[in-house]
C-alpha cells in the first residue's frame, strides 16, 4: 500500500481525514498526471454514492480537476462498475468514484479508473501520491479560458443499465425479486434494471438520507432480507452493497447464499457450456475450505489470491481467467466487466435459475460450507500490524492452529480499508472455532485496545 491508496483507493473518515484540501489535491493531481500521459486537457468522470459527504468531496475533486485544466463529468449516483463502464464509454481518461464502499457514512474514499476501466496501476498511484506528498508545486494550474468545465452527464445511468440488459439472453418474467440497496448506489439502477428484464421488484432499504448507507442492511447486514423473502413468497432475494459491486443472495426459504456459492453455481454452469476459462476460477485465502471440496468434485481448478478485489483480479488477469472473487459477494466477470459489478452478478445467477428451471435452494446443494467464524476487532490506528509482533498473540494462534491440524485453518489478517483485525476460523465443529475465534479475539483486545 502507498502513502495515501490503500488496496481500494483512498479512504478516510470524512472532511477529518479525507479532507476537501486532500481532495482538491487528488483532482489536481490526476488531471496532471492524466494530462501528461494522455492529452493536456484529461476529461475525468466522476460518480458518487449517497453519503452526505460525497456531493462536498465531489466539489472539491472537480475544483482540483479543472484547476489543473481538466474537465469534470459528473455522473451524480452511480455505482461503482457504472463508473469503469461509463469511462470506457465516454472516451475519458480517467474515472473516479467517491464511496467507502460497504462501510459505514462517517467514512469515504476516492477509487481512480483508467481509461481501459481498471483501476489504475500501483505506479500511477505512487506518481499522483508524489505530486501531492513531495512536489505539489510542480503541478501547473490554468486561468482564464483555459480552466477546465464542469459538466453534468443526465445519461449515465440510462446507459449503464442498458448496457447490463445487453448481456443478458433471458428474461425473467414470473420472478418475484427482493432487492436490498443498502440506501446506496443502486437506488438509482436496480429497481429499473430487473423490471426491465420482466422481474416483479420489491425494494428494501432504498431511501438514503445520506446518513443511513450500509446502516443495518445490505450485502453486510443481509437478515433482514432472509426474513423479507421468507415473509413475503418471494423467489429469490439480492443484496447489494453502499457502492453495488457486491452482491449476496438468498434463496426462496430464507437461507444465505454467499459468495463462495454464488461462483460454484455459475463455475458449475460455465464449466458444462465450455465458457469457463482454462476450468478455472480465482477465490482468495478467505474462501471457505467447502469451495475446494466442490471445486475438487466438479474437475474445477481454484485458484488462490491474496485477500481484496485488487489480488483477485491481478491474478485473473495473469492467469487468462474470466471467473473469481471473494465470498463477500465481490465477484468478476471480465468477459464482460472490468470491475465487480453486484448487479450482473445477480443478472447471471437469476438467468441461472430461468435457464435451469431450478430454485436457488436446489442450485446451491452443490457446495457444502464448513462451519466458519470471522470476528472483526476493531484497534487504534497507531496499533496497525503490531499484533504480528506480539509473542504471546502468535503463540496463541499456533497452538489453536496444531489443535485443528488438518480439519481446519485460521487466518488472522488486518483490513486493507479499516483498523480492524479480522479472525477467521473454519473447521468441521462450530463449537470448538467459536471458542478459539473469541479467545483469539479477546486476546487482541487486551494486548492492542
């Protein structure tokens, strides 16, 4: 990680730590950088999600890009993907999106695409993080008819849906959807993008506040919409998350189908019609030990990444792979996207069920999850990392993981986004991983808070 990106941009508290100045500066800065590489007057989209904060960083962003000669489309709330499509699109040469993602509205963070739509290398990062850190003196600002222009794009989310239409084949006419938009993103496109396919729609969590994304629901809080699609007699339910580039299921009795299933259904598929690549798929160190049974029993080589999309998806594209992800439901599909994308991840799995006549419940017997605990324990900031250096932490975990031997693993590793320290055990006896994850825990507690 860099100074100021970390493994999915820059975040930060809000105006404390991502401050206006900071981004003023990034805009600048990528203007700069972008019209050095590109042509000297970058145009720069920029889409945003609900947060409070996300209409003054935008401000700020566009002063700095038009500072620096640069023009401004905003885009106004989108989700992420819409951003690595639109960018594409467009022709810009640069895209940025403001959101923290999955967490919660006091944070907010500022992801940078190229002009190809991935985000942009570790290079072009240092380089933008030098201009702001080392040399801000070096980057040029105009005047006169030579500032750049804001401008407001009406189209841009008419276009990305209809670009997600486009790759789909089947309609879904007779399913009753329930969608759980985290009061983010895709308040502006789902509820349009499924009735369009012929889906019956009924929305939760879909009035932002600028307060309340990611708030008790979403692909992170996801009961509440286990209990509205058992409640309700609807087919299947999607969570989607603050910036909608993740996506979790639920299938018609209520029951979580993450991420990890959501691949072994599609991997299963994919791999019958030939369209799974080299028959292989892309999960992190995270994914659950019952992914490797399923991929084991289906001829399906996994591959493994370190944890966060960015790994994901550097392997993928080493590898010549078009399918991976993380059972968070951050899934790629690079046939057809550059980024996760939550809601052609449920396109492929509704088209899934359509094609198959097959509810999700009976899709998802193919894998079996073993028992897995994950505790999150929040630390200081000036605690980061120290854990690894702590004896009497590490020992601890040696000695549960001789314990567990071959039927199971523990992975302790910190947040790339947040000071959180994250457990993760899996194993064949729910009992005795939840005893090893909350002593494990509490021990970081003591020793760090």
């Amino acid at each position: 990680m860099g100074r100021l990106f970390g493994t999915d941009g820059v975040r930060g508290i809000a105006i404390k730590e991502l401050t206006v100045e900071l981004c003023m500066q990034i805009g600048k800065s990528l203007a700069y950088v972008m019209g050095e590489s590109s042509r000297p007057h970058p145009t720069i989209v920029i889409g945003k999600d609900t947060r409070a904060s996300s209409d003054v960083l935008e401000a700020a962003l566009c002063a700095g890009i038009c500072a620096a000669g640069g023009d401004a489309v905003c885009l106004g709330v989108v989700p992420t993907p819409a951003v690595a499509y639109l960018v594409q699109k467009r022709r810009a040469q640069a895209g940025v999106m403001i959101s923290a993602s999955h967490n919660s509205a006091e944070f907010n963070g500022v992801k940078i695409f190229g002009e190809d739509g991935y985000k942009i290398s570790d290079d072009t990062e240092a380089l933008i993080e030098a201009f702001i850190l080392d040399r801000p003196g070096r980057v040029q600002t105009y005047s006169g008819d030579e500032i750049g222009r804001v401008t407001h794009d009406q189209n841009a989310v008419y276009d990305y849906v209809t670009h997600l239409e486009s790759l789909i084949s089947n309609r879904f006419d007779g399913l009753k959807i329930a969608i759980d938009c985290a009061n983010g993103c895709t308040c502006t496109t789902a509820q349009e993008l499924f009735t369009r396919l012929g889906a019956t729609v009924e929305r939760i969590h879909a009035e932002p506040d600028g307060m309340n994304i990611n708030l008790d629901c979403g692909s992170t809080h996801i009961g509440h919409l286990m209990e509205y699609v058992a409640a309700h007699g609807c087919h299947v339910g999607l969570a989607f998350d603050g910036d909608g580039d993740r996506c979790l299921a639920v299938d018609e009795t209520g029951e979580l189908v993450d991420g990890d299933k959501l691949m072994a259904i599609i991997a299963k598929v994919w791999k019958e019609q030939g369209k799974l690549k080299k028959d292989s798929v892309v999960v992190t160190v995270l994914s659950n030990l019952g992914f490797t049974s399923f991929a084991r029993a289906n001829g399906i080589r996994r591959i493994t990444s370190n944890i966060g999309d960015r790994y994901v998806l550097d392997k993928m594209l080493d590898g010549g792979y078009n399918l991976g992800g993380e059972q968070n439901g951050h899934i790629f599909f690079l046939d057809d996207a550059t980024t996760g994308d939550g809601q052609l991840s449920a396109l492929r799995i509704l088209e899934i069920m359509v094609r198959t006549n097959k509810k999700l419940s009976e899709l998802a017997t193919i894998m079996k999850r073993f028992p897995q605990v994950m505790i999150n324990v929040r630390i200081p900031n000036y605690q980061r990392e120290n854990w690894k250096n702590d004896d009497i932490i590490t020992d601890l975990i040696d000695r549960r993981e001789a314990e567990l031997g071959d039927e199971g693993r523990i992975l302790v590793r910190e947040s790339g986004t947040e000071p959180i320290i994250r457990v993760m055990i899996e194993g064949r006896e729910f009992t005795q991983i939840n005893r090893m994850a909350m002593e494990i825990s509490e021990l970081i507690r003591q020793r760090l808070c």
